[in-house]
C-alpha cells in the first residue's frame, strides 16, 4: 500500500494487476491533481494477472481487485489506515466498478468513464488510444454500458501490451501520438489514454499534439472528491440494494454474515 | 457431471452456480430438445455462488465457470469424458460468453442471446421476465453488449430469488404469468424467461398465456448444434485472437504454457 | 422441387428467383449441414424475377415466394409431399419473411437474420459482402428492422450480379475475399455471404480468408430445426394475428375462405 | 381515374387498395391543399386486396401499385392523360416507395414520411394513431427505414379495420380523438393521422383535439410539388441506378426491353 | 426588405446575418420556386454579426433575428406589408426555429431541416456540404434534435467562410463538387449545401456532379406554402405553449403586456 | 457579484437570469461543496430575461451571459477581481455553454452534464425533475447533444415556474419528491434537480426520497477544479478554433481586435 502524506479526504485507488510498480505509477498521478486536503491510498491486489488485456484475465482481475478493496474494508481504521471515502478503479475499460459499488459504502469512480467524462469537458467529440486491438470492444462496452460513448469519435489500439509501455517510454509516446494525429484527423478534438499504465503522460502528451490529451486517474480524482463533498453514495433502490447473505464457495470471506442485516 | 447416452455432437452446459441440482434441470430441458446425436453434458463450478444474482456473485461465478470449463476442455478424452464440441453457458444475464470464447477453440453460446434469437424468431417485439428487479440492467446490458436489444420491449423481475423459484412452483408460474401478460399488453409478442433455473417451464408457460415462451437454455442447444455442423468457431482476428503466455497469480492452473504458442 | 431421402424433421426452403439450379445450389448447401434426422424441400417460384436486385423485382419476387409457399402448404400431404415442419427464406436483405409469418402455421426463417445471428456467435462485430451495390441499403434496412445491426460493421458490394456470380467462380471468390479483408482491416472479426447464391463457399472462403465465413442457408437450418424441437411458432398476439377474410383481385388462391375462421 | 380540372404541376396519386371510393376520398383531399396550378391524378390498382392491414397484403398491393403506375408512367401522353411531375403513394406504412423511385423518372413521395414531416414542423414530437393494432409495427418500421422515427412517441391502434372507418364515422373520429389525447398526456404535441382512408378529417380533428392532428395525403401534396418546382428527382447513383433488362415471368408486361439501356 | 410582386401566400424568410446582399441572394432562390401565388418577403436583422459561424456568433444572431421577426410580425399590416403566412429562417445549423415558433401564430420552417427532407425524398442517405469546419458540430447537432440525422452519412467543411463564399465562385463550386464527390464515393446519394448564402447554386451543381443536390433555401419553400395550406400551425400543448408575461432587461420591446394574455 | 473569501483555485458562476438573489443562492451551494482552497466567484447578468423558461428566453440570456462573462473575463485583474479559472453556467437546459468556449481560455462546465454526471456515478438510470413542462424537451435535447442522455429514464415538470420554487418552498419540496418517487418506481435510481434554483435542496431531498439527489450546481464545482487541477482546457483544434474578427452590429463590445490575432 501506497499513503501520501495528506488529509481531509481519504481517496483509495485499487490497481486492477498485481504489479506495485504499477499502483505507484497511478498514486504519484493522483497525488499531482489531488486538492490540497486529499490523501490517496493506492492498494495492489495479491491474487490475479500482471497485466489485463483478455477476457479470461479481466475476470480474475475482477475477483483480485473485489478482495483486496473488501480486505482494506473491512480492516480496523488506524492512523495508518485511514476510512477510505471514495475508491476508483484504475482499470481502464474493465469490469469491476458495478461489484465495488455493491461492496462498499462510499462512492466508486471508474477511470474509464472519467476519462470520458473530462474529454467531453473540453471539446466536442474524442477519441480514445489505448494497448492492444483487442481490448478496443472491451473498452467500446463499457463506454456503451456507461452512457458514455455517444461522443466517441473512435477507439485505437497501439499494438503495445500493458507491460510494453514502460519498456521504450519514446516509442510508446511517438505510436500513442500517431494514433492521435489520425483521431484528430478523424473528428476527435481531445484524445482518453486507455490504460491506467500511461498515468502521468497526459500533459506532455498534451503539449505535443496540440489538444488536449485526458489520463482516466487524473480525471477520476476530482470527480470522486466532488462526490464525496456532496455527500453523495451510491443508490440502494435498485441496482445496487443491500445483498442478502449468500454461500460464496472458496470465497468464503466475502460472505455477508446473517446477523449484519437490518 | 450428468451425461445422456446419446452420441454424434457433444455439447458442453456449464452452470453458472454450484448447484447440481439446478444443472440437472438445465441439462434436462437441453436434452428435451437436443438432436437425436446430441450428447448434452453439464458441469457445475466447485467455486463461486449458489446463486447469481449480484455484480459481486457474477465476479465470482464467472472464475468458477472459466475454471470448471478448463478443467474439462483439458481433461482426457476418455469413452466418459468426451471431448466437447461447443459449450453452452447457462448464465442469464451472467458475464462469462466472451472469457470462454477466449478458453476453448469450439464455438460458445450465451442463453441470453439465444433466447433472445428464438423470441425474435417468432414474434416482433419480446419481453424478458426475470428474478430479482435489481437484475434487470445486468440483463439489459448483457443484451445492448450482444447487438441483440432492439426489440426487447421491457425487462422485469417477479422479485423472487433463484433459489426461491422452486419452492412454490405454482405461485412462480403465477407471478411469470402476471408480468408476462403485462409485458404483452405493453407491446411484446413473445416472452423470455429470464434465468436458467427456469428451464424446462417454457411449453407449458406458453399454452397458459397464449404466446410464446422461451427458455434461454433449451434455445441455446440449436444454435450451437447449428455451429458445430456448420464449422464455424470463434474469429481468432480481433478480440478472441490467441493469448499470451502471462503470471496469473492465485490461478496459476489457467496460465498458458510457454511452449504452447506456435 | 427437390427432396434430400432423410425423415424426422421436414424443412422446406424457398428460393425467391425462378432459377431451379439455384434452388438445387442452396438445397445442397442445407443438407450438407442438416441434422441426420432432417429433410430439406427446395421450392422454386413460378411467378417473379429470375434474380432479385431491386426494389420491383423485391416486389415482384415477394409475390411468387407467397403463392409457392402457399400451394405447397395447402397441398394434400403424402409420402412424397410430407407436411413441411419450418420454412426457411432464402433471399438476403428480401422482403418476405413477415408475410409467410402470416401465412403459414410454423416457423419461418429468414437467410439475412440467421446468418447475422451466427455471425455474432462467433466473433465481436461482422461485415456482410454481397452482390450489387444497389442492394446494400436493402440489407442494411432488413438488418435494422430485424434488431441485428448495431453489431454490423458494413455492408459492401462486390459489383457483381447474382446471375453473374457463378459465370466466374474464381474471380468471384476473389472478389470476396478482397472485401472480407478490407471488412476485416475495418473492424469486422466475421464475414457474412450477403447472397443465397453464395451458399456452399462458406467454409472454402473461410480457410482463405483466416476468419469465419458465414453462410445464410446453412445458418438458417439449425435455428430452424431448433425452433421446430422447442415446439415454437409464431406469436398470434400481435403483428402476425390471423387474417380475415378479405377481397383479393387477381390473386384469388390466396383468399382466406370465410368458413375457416373460428 | 379521377382528374381535377386545374393544369401545371401534375400530381399522380395511387392509392394502395382497389377500391375507387377510396380513391376518390383521396383525390379530394389532396385536391383541397393543393396550389392553385396543381392537377390531381388519382390511379386505383386493379389487383391487390380491397384493404391493406397484413404482411401479405401489403405484398399483394405493392404489385398493384407497381403494375398501375407503370402503366400510366408509360401511357401515351394526351390531353386527358397528362404526364405526371410527381408521384404520391397513398399507404400509411405500406412498401411502395422504394420500387417507385426506379420505375419512374419523377419524385415518389410517401404518405407515411409526408406526414411525419409536417407533424415534426409544427410540434416537437408527434404520435401516430392508426387502424388496427396489427400495423403498429410496419408503421413504425416504415418511420425507422425513413429515419423520421426519432421523434415519434407512440404509434397507436384504434382496433377499427381500414374498411370500418366509414361505417360509423362518429365513433372513428371518437376512437381517435380518445387516443390522440392519450398520445397528447404521453408527450406528443402533433397527432399524425395513420390511414389514407382517414385523408380529409384533419382540420376537424385538430379543431376537437386542441393540437394539431395531420393527414398524410395532404402533407404530401406540397411537398411533391416542391420537388417538382426546385427539379429533383430521384438520385441515380446508389440504391436507385438504372435497372437492367431481367426475366420477370408472369410479369413480363414490367420487363424493360434490351433495347433501352443507353 | 425585399419583396416580390406576386400574392395569395406571403412567406417571410428571415436571414440570419446582417447581410442585405445575402437576404437578396436568399430572396431571389425561393422566388424561382415558390408557388405562382407566393409572395417572398425578405428581412434582414439589424444587430448581429455579419455572418454566422461561431457559437457566439450564432447567439448574437439569433437575438437580431428574433428581433427583426417579432417587429415585422407586430408592424400594422399594409399593402407594402402584407401579413406574413409562414416564417423561413434561412440560416444553416443555426438555433432560432424553436424561438420563432413560440414568437409567432403562423408556420415556421428552418433549411437545415427542409434540406434533409428534400434530400431524403430523392436517395437513400445524403451528406452535407459547408463552410468551415468548426460549424460541422453545429450541424449535426441540429440535424440530431430535429430527428432527421439517420440518414445522414457525413457533414463536411470545405474551410471556406460564409463572406468567402462569393469571393471566388468557380473555386467554392470546384470545392463544394470535390468534397460532394467524396460523399457520393463514401455512400451518400445526395448532398446538401450547407450554407443559406449558397442559396441558388443547386442545380448547376447537380449537373455538375450527376446527383441531386439541395439547397435549404428552396426546399424550405414548398413545405412552408404546404403547411400554409394543410392550415397547420404551432403546436401550443407542450413545448411551444404560450408565454406568460416576463421581464426581460434589454429586451423590453420583446416583453408580452399582462393584458394580451387571454 | 459575490465573493466568498478563500484563495487558491477561483471558479466564476454565472447565473442565467438576472436575480441577483438566485446568484447568491448559487454560490451558497457552490461555496459548500468547493474544496478548501477555492473561491467562488458568482456574476449576474445585466440583459436579459428574470427567469429562463422559453426559448425566446435562453436565446436572450445567453447574450446577456456572454456579455457579463466577457466583461468580467477581460477586467483587470485586481484582488478582488482575481482572474478566473473556470467558469460554471448554472443554467439547466441552457444553452451557453458552448459559446463561452470559444469566448474564455479556461475551462466550461455547464450543470446539466454536471448532474448527469454525478447522477451516473452513484446510480444505474436517472431522472430529472424540472419546472415547466414546456422545457422538458430543452433539457432533453441538451443531455443528447451532450451524450449523457443513455441513462436518462424520464424528464418531469412540476408544473412550477422559477420564480415560483421559493413561494412555497414546502409545497415545491412535496412537488418534487412526487415525481422523483414516481420516477423511481419507474427505474430510476437517482434524481436529478432540473433548475438552478433549485441548489441547496439536494441533501436534504435525498434523505426524504431515500436515493440520491444530485443538484447540478454542487455537481459542477468538483468537476471544474478537477478540469483546472488537470491543466485542461477547451480544445482548440475543431469546434472551438480560435474566432476571427468579425463585424458584430449591436455588439461592438464583444468583437475581436485585429490586432489580437497572431
């Protein structure tokens, strides 16, 4: 686990793969927009793949991310553990956001619709460039599934898995910024970075193409300090009522004991 | 596991739960409606939910299903085991088509698609009645994701649980019914039932409300069969293209070995 | 018309141009996919255009599909004329499958439908390469009407007409699987035949191409078979309730005699 | 055929069922709406059904549309046969159009979309209420091809056949106005009149129902005029090209001669 | 203000730019259209930019044309001023109809919505041809709320400003031919000029390019004389419900007197 | 104008109408929700309508907005006129939005995609509760151009003008809570205030309904400091390119200097 050394707000930011370089990478970038009174807890799951980029690793993610973030939960609040008020999900374009929202009782933010969300801010239509083609559906789903892909010019894969990023930083920027020169060309008028592995890259990014360029941590952080400051949490009425206590075979410390209901 | 005696095409059903009971049913109303060929074997995940009714049980479900389908895609052929020729997962509304798709080099079928392809079939506009209210957008999500929602006219739940739906059959089919012909008066001519532990109640669901009633499970069997003796499988060119070997830890069993790529 | 030797389940297929060696084409193409327990029936029409590629051959085409369809319906059964279980359509992007949906008392299969519902099987997003370009909006509106289209990528003319698709089957091919490949570079994972006399190339073109090809016939005859074992038929609540009587001029034989009404 | 007596722009209107009264009806009320230099054609078919309200109906009329325009469109031009400027296809959700647009030289305009037109120029959404309950879904899948559907509703039946409309033209105006308030309550602002059999009731109607209610046969007349003043007619350069010589058998009074083609 | 000599209905187009030369230009392309009984009178605001090309720009533009509308539709009505039976706002991808119809008792007609129509009359999808780039958005924007934008393939820019327009004729037509050209070649039928100072250059252009292309000027015509004569008008049930009295600073001459309400 | 006194970040409010009191109102709900280093900065119009209601009235307000939010942009920047950096329009269903991105260098939020916002991140579907029926389609044609309106289950008026909210705050609070159950029972999950007069009421409507209220305004701050925080601003590649300087009769104050270019 990864504290900054502030206070006020309690932001925990669950990494979607099992590599702590990683988590750091996403925690420096929220810390950089994070206002002054926000602390950010950055928590890397134990169980699940190094990198998500399949189906089939998508849904083990999901089971390492819904652990940890239950285990930091629903430990003891201490100095050094302090009550998380919001998480986001670093996983851009995965599941996972829907079962947190059930899990806890502070707010989810998912990078994926943050990034969405602060490119529509600030022009017209965008486009995201993310890893391999073949997230480019998973990605398209989930901005459908969340209402917002109407102003999305297009999705474009670098070819580059989640662990080739770091591997040759300059040539990942060069592909990143052709394939934005090409939505750019297309109509778009900002460009998401579709992996939360390019946290951090966004305003230089910026200043080389010459539009704006979002990162889905960055955007994510203001958007969950908003809705911790107006006291919002997620519905009960529907989706997301009260779960009843269920057998969770080999997950057994995800079962909700009997008596914990009303 | 539960094997009818037939032979020819074997097609694989994986129940979303761990209930061996509700995978009987399922594994019957298949073979009901199964080419005289057709062999139907169910298999039912040692880990995950007994039911599925929430995002955090459709995490966990999906890893039990992925693990049980490997284990058996991976098995031995033997006289008693086999080898698949399509899988049907049993899930409705559930996450798990597309991660499957991925595991097996045989074709796989939603039962949410395919009794949405059936009530299309014979009817212009269809209504899915379903367990749990809060179910509803998972299943209506599932059917935007799969290009299949169009002419879905409405999505209800009867409020019972799965695992609630067999303790008073008479007063499910009652409460089926009443949102069935609500779902009729409002537009639909045909109506989906919305969770495999429904199986088997379609025909005589249909002649008590005078239009037709689909059960995803037993609607799943043509199209699969249908797959198989065309040939067809999965497109390897896009999304399902082969994965790469990678650390998958907690689940070292679903890791690909090194050696195995071309 | 021409029978395949098999019983159990009795498929009749109904060409929408007079030519009887199309016929045979997609009769062929329906057996080699057939259940062991399936017949197919292969219909010509004797009225209408001996290929259909535009709005008034549509037309026209619709007429002689409706009278084959129904003297074949209406005729006394025998051994050599056994009673026909589903019908399948085989025109792509044709009008015609809504009015046999009225007019006879089984299943009803169109070729564009099916094939689009396997093609979603088997891979994310599908592209349909047909003859003439003129024909392209047909398809595009059958597809849309039909409630599979938002996962169809395009749809794209080879410039060749139906007639002329066999006067060089090499070229042909090519052809094709210039614009599968083109399809494919756009996104596409599956490729449609968009053309009942493409049946029987599916598998040849599939090797080819690296990716599924779909054929419509051979699509349509499982969904068929199933649809006749799960005892389904076309809702009578709506859209497809019973005709009234009603004056015909000029097509007298298709009049529903007042004394048949209940 | 029935001719108003005024000359320069010469409107060809065919009605879609073989009645004359019906015709008749039509011609007046296109005739009231019409600029001072238009002439109203009416053409009735001679095969087909006396009404339009099924599947295979609508197939059996679009030949009789088909076969009565192009006889006219090919008739000698005299004093009492004037050439038409513009074609009016009289059946609210019927087929027809599209087959038009290639048959003739001329603009063909579609009471359905004409009246969908001015419904969305004098109110921000607008319902459709029709005759029976069966037509809903060609209606509103003739208003989805058009793609004038977005701001439609609902589209509502009355249960009244095409034929009983002037039995008890009192309890007609009744049903309408019942469902037209209802459609008004649901958040329609313009009520379209969905039957050409209902042309010439739409000023009463709006006058009883508070908001404006329009008759497609009328709003059709000036748009096909000004088509005709502003020299458009159909494109010739996708879904319209030029047809080519084709065997029509049982139709061959529609074949255009080998000699034709440039 | 600009008035031609004829009578019977007098339609009013409103520019949308303080350009007399333009409203001339707009004046003089309905004229050549418009029924022999139709007089066109041109107004032209007096605040407001000179040309509408920016967000702001149309603001400001829509204030003056609002102004300019409501002064003419109070003025006593004259021989010199005959009352105005129908409104044409004539400026492309502009806001402003929906003011005028709740300013004024009588039809109001805007081009962007009146090209679309007459474009979809005459092909299967149509493109749109404009000036600079950045007013795309605005286009498509205003073509989706009308409910016309289904069909629509592409808007595109030819970078050339509204006031440039006129600078070199034969270099904006080669411009607007290339950009049509590629529409045609990327599935559109038809095209659209999308400019009201381009008013009057459709038919040439249509020669030109060997498709038909529409002017928003002229389309707009023949459906305001149409609405005139169906007597439709405005809506007052929901959107466009009368105003009540309201202080409007600045704006005083707009105020309605608390004694006009009824 | 009305400052609150802390330092750091500084967001300027505009209201849309001319209450100074409903200004104060604003920035009360702003103030309570900002983080602890940002000042609010609120700004009335001088022009325009007292309340916005009709489309006569956006179009006058949104000059009156761009004039005072011009004005206030380009004063010297003193301590107590510190430079803003960013701007909310606290209009619902108003247009505005668009033309201060061309006018400002800093980031825009406008608190209708605000509350969409917020309302998708605590809940599956949405609704809005709003004033007049009349601008219901406003508000819904603003939440479709800004690609937020997937999720919007229903808009609802109460029938309540603006200035008619603070009458009798009781009867507005049981007003609204009507129509949000109405709209929960309906499947929303969360409510959504539709007018900026309505700020402050959020908290405590959430508890009396039992599900999120999200009121627009307070939506808005967070995601304004998190666009600053970022360092992003309006693109200026497409849509809002930088204005050239243009003639503006009645709005002199407003044009852009030669000189300013570069």
């Amino acid at each position: 686990m990864s504290t900054s050394s502030r206070t006020g707000i309690t932001l925990g930011i669950v990494n979607v793969n099992t590599s702590a370089t990683m988590t750091q990478t996403i925690v420096d970038a929220a810390t950089a927009v994070a206002a002054p009174d926000t602390t950010i807890v950055g928590v890397t799951p134990t169980v699940g793949p190094e990198s998500v980029e399949t189906h089939v690793e998508a849904a083990l993610s999901q089971v390492g991310v819904i652990t940890a973030v239950h285990r930091r939960h629903t430990a003891p609040i201490t100095l050094d553990t302090p009550a998380i008020d919001a998480w986001i999900i670093a996983g851009y374009g995965d599941e996972g956001r829907e079962a947190l929202q059930e899990l806890v009782d502070v707010p989810v933010v998912d990078i994926t619709e943050a990034a969405a969300i602060a490119a529509m801010a600030v022009g017209d239509r965008y486009a995201v460039v993310t890893t391999l083609d073949r997230t480019v559906p998973m990605i398209r789903g989930r901005l459908e599934l969340a209402g917002v892909h109407d102003r999305c010019v297009s999705v474009r894969g670098t070819g580059l898995g989640v662990l080739e990023l770091e591997e040759d930083a300059e040539r990942t920027d060069e592909l990143i910024l052709d394939l934005a020169g090409e939505a750019l060309a297309a109509g778009a008028e900002v460009v998401c970075l579709g992996c939360g592995g390019m946290a951090g890259r966004a305003r230089e990014l910026s200043v080389e193409l010459g539009a704006p360029v979002v990162d889905g941590v960055t955007a994510a952080v203001g958007i969950a300090e908003s809705l911790v400051r107006q006291g919002l949490t997620t519905s009960r009425v529907g989706t997301y009522a009260a779960r009843s206590p269920k057998r969770l075979s080999g997950f057994e410390e995800l079962e909700i004991p009997e008596t914990e209901l009303p």
